[in-house]
C-alpha cells in the first residue's frame, strides 16, 4: 500500500501522547496493511478451513491469512461469522473477564452489529439486547446482521438518544460505542483521514457529551456502562470519563489484561476515585485504534422495572392469545417458552422471560426488528420467513436439501434453480448444514424465497 498522508495537527497530537521515538513506530504501523479477522457464531456448526489464528481476547475471533469473498461466502450469508475488526472484540473480554450479570442490555449506536452479535451470544437464552441506530438506513443494515446472526434475542430500534428517557434505569448494562473523529481507522478509511481536524474532534467531543448525558442515566443501579471510540485523543476518551463522573455516580472498574496483548491502560483521577481507560495501538497490537472504559453504577441508583402491563397497546403490535401461542408452540416444534405477537400480518416469537421488558420498550421506542419473525399463517398452511430460516429455531416438519457452493450462489443471486430430486411442497436449503433459506417446489418450477433486497449481484 502508497504511503498514508496523516494530517500534520494530527502528527503533532500524536507526538506529544506517544513521544518522538514511538510516533515513528506508530507510523510505520499505519502504512502497514491490515489484517483480516472474524468473529464465528458458536451457535451455529461452521469450522472454516482458512488458516487463521486466534484473537487472543476474544474465544471466538481469528485472524485470516488471507482475505476470502466473504459475499459470495454462503456461510456468511447464513450468519455462520461476523467480520469484525480485533480490537472491538476486546468486549468479549470485558464481559468474561468481569462477569458482568446478564439481562436487558442496551447497545445505543449498534450498526453495522459487530458489537451487538458479540453482546447477542455473550446474552444467549438468558437476555435481551435493545441495539439501537439512528440512522434510518444504518438501522436497516443492522437489522439484516441481527437476522443472520439468528439468536432471536435482539430487539432493532431507531431512535435519538433523547427518545430513551421513559427508560432511565432500566438496563443492566449500556454500551455506546460513539461517533467520533476516527483516529483509529486511519489505516483503512481515507474519508476519516480528510474529514479530520482539531475541529472536528472538538465537535465529536460536544455530541459524544450530548448522547452521553442520556445513557449515563440509563443504567440501573448496580448496573455497566461501555463506553468506546475507536479514536486516540484525550477530549474523547479521557475527558469523557471526567464528564460522566461530574453529571453521574460511577465506580471505577478496571479490567484484568495479559501484559503480552500490549493494550495500554490510562489513569484517570477523578474526586469520586481513580478511573481507568484502555487503549489499542495499531503499533503494540494486532487491530485498529481503539478506547474503551469500564465504569458501575453504584446500587444505590434508580432502578426502573418493567412493570405490569395489564392490556398491552400498541398501534401496530398485538399481542396473540394464549390458545394460538400454544398452537404456535406444538405446531413447529417450539420449546413452549414462547410469546408472540403480530405485526402487518407477520407472527414474531420472543423469550416469554423478557416479554414485559420488550412490551415496555415497544411502548416508547420505534421498532425495527424483534425476536424472530416466522412468517405469516394461511388457513392451514404456514409461509415461512428467511428471518425463521436463519435462525436457531426449529423448522420441524420441513424437508431439507443440501446445496454445493455453486447452488447456494445461484441461491442467493435469486436465478432459477435447477436442482435434481427435490421434494415438492417447502423445502429448507443447507449448505454444510448450515440454513441459507426457502424454495417451494411446485412441480412444474421451483420459487426462490430469497429476499430481494439481500440479492446478491456480484
């Protein structure tokens, strides 16, 4: 790769953090091309044959040797793995490592949802995640990895931070990984490169501070908050621990680290006690730039519970009566834990555990995605969802076909299929076992269910 021209104020920040010496080192690191890493889903059979090595924080992420198409990868597109940058799995680490109790769960800036699938599987059947964008369009593309991902313990919203205030307290832990400047992705975005200014992080600086004043707020007492950017300079990182500890009642929580991974931890001395913040150099570890800081709400701080809701109301959502969620249960071969809702002749599934939690979301959050969306009902007969295909549910009762890698492609660019032997009526496609969607034979053709605006064109 040419050399990356880093701004000259940036330079000058970076000196005066790292030292002349270890500027250069720096330097060096971001000529350096990038390394590949995925993170895999464990609850989905997939073990890739690419050479790879592990992240040594995250028990689920690897580094690749090489950089496969990852599109035309039906794995992939059966949510088998996530390709995510190796500093942010450092949160795996953060929630193992702390034994941070699990429950409802509040990712506030989530797309694309590389850190929402890591809180997803670190939650598994016992918690809910509320990942939440504000951008319209990036909610959109954060509600097609959740689908992928498959765990159906995700609830996608679209909301401005403000839209959160009916819930403060609510949440037994809040991350925000924040808009900011984009320091750390120098080496892979040029487009941060040329919008970056001293300017411009002072501007990041005031909106981490506005979204920060709300989910501060938002945490229960006893409850964590994440905060993280993936930027180097101390208006963004630093400072904002000396903001949440001025505007709120934090404990300082410091994480346990292996000297070998090089992550560098900052003191913070604030009147409430020393706080901490670690830092990812692209020079000292194998990823981009990375902060994040760890801070506890005291248990003494407000705690909101969800309440009974005696007659849920809601202008597009409605609740379906016990007598059909059992029919629901026995008739696709459920666990019986369910609850359901319709939403635009859809049914939805959630964990009946979390159902008051998510009923009290609904009411003042804007939904995008919830649980796992199983189709509709027609008479007798059931049109099931690509949302159902992907996920961990069952699907008893439906014939399967296993597709080599050229099907599968041909699957997912919605050509017609050409398969031998295929049963008529719905038939669940595989690849390596792994669920890629529906066709339904008709005898004379074959209809592909793949979503048409998952098509892939390449």
């Amino acid at each position: 790769m040419s050399e990356i021209q880093l701004p000259k104020d940036f330079e000058s920040q970076m000196r005066t953090l790292l030292g002349k010496q270890e500027f250069e080192d720096f330097k060096a690191a971001v000529n350096q091309a990038p390394r590949t890493s995925i993170r895999l889903n464990p609850a989905k059979p997939f073990s890739p044959n690419w050479p790879r090595t592990p992240i040594p924080w995250s028990e689920h992420g690897f580094f690749l040797e090489e950089r496969p198409s990852f599109t035309l990868d039906p794995a992939f597109q059966a949510g088998a793995y996530y390709v995510q940058e190796a500093s942010s799995m450092f949160i795996e680490h953060v929630l193992k490592s702390l034994k941070i109790p699990k429950g409802i769960y509040l990712d506030l800036a989530a797309a694309p949802g590389g850190k929402s699938t890591l809180l997803s599987t670190f939650l598994g059947d016992e918690g809910t995640l509320v990942a939440n964008e504000v951008i319209q369009s990036r909610a959109q593309i954060l509600k097609e990895n959740a689908i992928k991902w498959g765990l159906g313990n995700i609830i996608v919203t679209n909301n401005d931070p403000d839209h959160f205030e009916p819930l403060e307290g609510f949440f037994d832990l809040v991350l925000v990984d924040a808009p900011c400047s984009g320091e750390g992705m120098f080496r892979k975005d040029p487009q941060a490169r040329e919008e970056w200014s001293p300017d411009h992080v002072m501007l990041c600086s005031s909106r981490q501070k506005r979204i920060m004043d709300k989910a501060g707020a938002l945490v229960k007492g006893g409850g964590y908050l994440i905060y993280s950017t993936c930027t180097f300079n101390g208006q963004e990182n630093e400072e904002m621990i000396k903001f949440l500890t001025e505007e709120f009642a934090f404990d300082p929580i410091q994480v346990p680290l292996d000297p070998s991974w090089n992550i560098v931890e900052s003191q913070v001395e604030t009147p409430d006690g020393t706080f901490f913040g670690y830092r990812f150099f692209p020079h000292k570890v194998e990823g981009e730039g990375l902060f994040i800081t760890v801070l506890k709400r005291p248990d003494s701080a407000s705690t909101q519970e969800p309440g009974k809701i005696k007659d849920f109301k809601h202008p597009v959502l409605k609740s379906i009566n016990e007598r059909e969620e059992y029919g629901f249960d026995t008739e696709l071969g459920f666990d019986g834990k369910g609850k359901y809702y319709s939403l635009n002749d859809s049914v939805f599934r959630i964990d009946q555990k979390f159902f008051r939690h998510f009923e009290r979301i609904a009411v003042h959050l804007s939904l995008r995605y919830f649980g796992v969306e199983l189709g509709k009902k027609q008479k007798n007969d059931w049109i099931p969802s690509h949302e159902w295909a992907l996920s961990n549910l069952p699907k008893n009762g439906f014939a399967t076909h296993e597709l080599n890698l050229d099907q599968a492609v041909d699957f997912f660019r919605k050509n017609d299929q050409e398969i031998s032997d295929l049963p008529i009526g719905w038939v669940l496609l595989t690849y390596q076992n792994l669920p890629l969607g529906w066709v339904k034979n008709l005898g004379n053709r074959v209809n592909n269910y793949f979503p048409k605006e998952w098509r892939i064109r390449m």
